[in-house]
C-alpha cells in the first residue's frame, strides 16, 4: 500500500496517524521530494476523474493566475500544472491493489483498508 501526499498536510498526517493506529504497513510517497509521474496521475484522473484529483481548494490554486489556472481545462495541463505544483495534487491518495481512496476517509479506510 502507498499513501501519497505530503508530510506536512493535516489530511496527510491524519491518514498516517490512522493507518499507524490499526497497525497497517505503508509505504509514503512525498510529492514534494518524489514528484509524480504522468502516467500516475492519468490513471487516477481516469479512475476518479479531474475534479476530485485537482485540489482546486488549495492556497497554490488561489495563487495562480486566470492564465495558469485555464491550462487544468484539459486533463494534460492539469497534469503538467499538477507536475509543476505538486500541492495541487489532492491529499492523501490511497492505493491498495485496485483500491484508491482519494482525501481523508476514516470510514472508507475502515470499510476498504482493514
């Protein structure tokens, strides 16, 4: 199991902290020291579409411009923007086998993860 995201994010921090508790092994992938691939973000886009991969929520996205911000109108801008700013990337994401829980979801980690 990975859990992607960044350390210092409080959904991140929850999700370790729960997955810890119920003693469940995982691997962390740190956007920020790791980055993403493109073939990474398009399957999750994919499986779960752009509106809930790109963190359109996030002080990053507040700080673009209208111009930066209408690259996300296809899915590969949004992907190399999401490349370029990787806390536009939504957190945590949770990959198990074919399992991916997008943000922080005790009742969906407790349901899928145990």
């Amino acid at each position: 199991m990975i859990l992607y995201g960044i350390p210092t994010c409080d959904a991140t921090k929850k999700a370790m902290a729960w997955l810890k508790k119920k003693e469940i092994g995982f691997q962390f992938h740190d956007y920020r020291v790791s980055g993403i691939e493109d073939d990474k973000l398009n399957e999750w886009i994919k499986r779960e579409g752009l509106e809930k991969i790109l963190n359109k929520k996030s002080t990053t996205w507040r700080n673009l411009s209208n111009t930066e911000q209408a690259r996300a109108n296809s899915q590969s801008g949004a992907v190399k923007l999401m490349k370029e700013h990787t806390t536009l990337i939504k957190r945590p994401i949770v990959e198990k086998g074919k399992t991916l829980i997008v943000g922080q979801d005790d009742k969906r980690y407790e349901a899928e993860l145990l």
